[in-house]
C-alpha cells in the first residue's frame, strides 16, 4: 500500500479524496500551504505526493523547489487547473505527473501506483502541452565536464555551493556525512580542482546554484 500526503488548500476536497480513495492508499499526512506541506513530507516521507498547483504561500512549485532532492517522495499534480503553464511549470519543477481534479478515484488510485512506480501519468490532454513544451525546448550545449558527474554528485554539489557544512549535506540528502564527503572527492578527481570553494566556483558558473 503506498503512503500518500495531500496537499491542498481546501479541507473539503481533501476529505473528498481520502473518501475515494479510500482504503487502497495510506494517508499519512495533509498540508493546506506551503510552509505546512513541506513540513508534513520532510517528516512523513510519503511514497507520492498529491499536490496541488495553487497553495498559500508559493504554489506547488514553491513546494517542489523547496523539497528538490531532500525527500525520495514522488510528486503528483492534482489541480482543478488545465492551463498549459501550470502543468509545464510543476514539471519542470519535478513532479512525475498531473491529473486534473474530474479525475475518478479509480483512475487517481491507478495514478498514484503508476508514480510510485516511476511512471510519468497525465491525464490525456495535458500530456500533448508537456511534449509540445519539452520538444521546443533546444538542447543545452554539450559540457564534457558536468555530465561526466552524476546526479547524486550534482546534488551534493549544488549544496556546497550554497554554503552547507558537510553535516547539513547529509542531513539534507538523507545520507551520511562519510558519504558526502565520497562524493565531494570524487568530483574534485574529476574535475580536478582542489577544495571546495574551487567546486563552488565552478558550480556557480554554470548555474548549478
């Protein structure tokens, strides 16, 4: 059974959707603004997220910005709203999918599987906007440099940059601090500098920040 927070400002609806959903999800947590919601999933870590696009205090996207690479939790969009920049914009953001709110609680608790799974799930006429987005989108220039780091390491990265000690990292990514500084090595080796104020340098000029 997957663990689910909720995320909406509007009590109702949100009883609504624990009410069709029923037993087939666990509800661990429900949040109705920003400040609340990333506290609710910092501490519950859920599965998936049901998140809406229009909250108090930021948005989801708020919400996504601030959770990027801090919780394994995957993100759903469920909104009343179909307009084209919201959807494009909680994507780009990271969620893995986005379902308006006339979706029935069968397809929404096939929905929340499917993400858990890591499947990306749109309801039918908003998948056309996100590839019709994603295929105007030129490609970035190629940097020999930057995709010979991975994903893990961008993230450790992109926290050094910020300023975090090594403990904040870890606290941060949920890994330990012998880990992060494995991956702060790695990328001085690769990119062959010498200590961290270099990598934050270099972080910053190619806007990793």
């Amino acid at each position: 059974m997957n663990r689910v927070v909720l995320v909406d400002d509007h009590q109702m609806f949100r009883t609504g959707v624990k009410a069709e959903l029923g037993p087939s999800v666990e509800i661990v947590g429900e949040a109705g603004d920003v400040d609340e919601a990333v506290a609710v999933i910092r501490a519950a870590t859920p599965d998936v997220v049901l998140l809406d696009v229009h909250l108090p205090g930021g948005g989801g996207i708020e919400v996504l910005r601030r959770l990027h690479g801090a919780v394994p939790s995957r993100f759903l969009a469920l909104s009343v709203s179909d307009a084209a920049e919201d959807v494009i914009g909680v994507v780009r953001g990271g969620a893995r999918g986005y379902v308006t709110k006339t979706i029935s609680g069968p397809e929404l608790t096939d929905a929340i599987a499917r993400v858990a799974d890591g499947d990306a799930v749109f309801s039918p006429r908003l998948a056309g906007f996100v590839l019709d987005a994603f295929a105007a989108t030129a490609a970035p220039p190629a940097d020999p440099e930057l995709d010979q780091i991975t994903q893990r390491e961008r993230e450790v990265l992109r926290l050094i940059a910020r300023g975090y000690a090594y403990k904040e990292i870890a606290r941060e990514l949920f890994i330990s601090v012998k880990t992060v500084e494995t991956h702060v090595s790695s990328v001085l080796r690769k990119l062959q500098l010498s200590n961290r104020h270099e990598l934050s340098r270099w972080a910053a000029a190619r806007r990793l920040v």
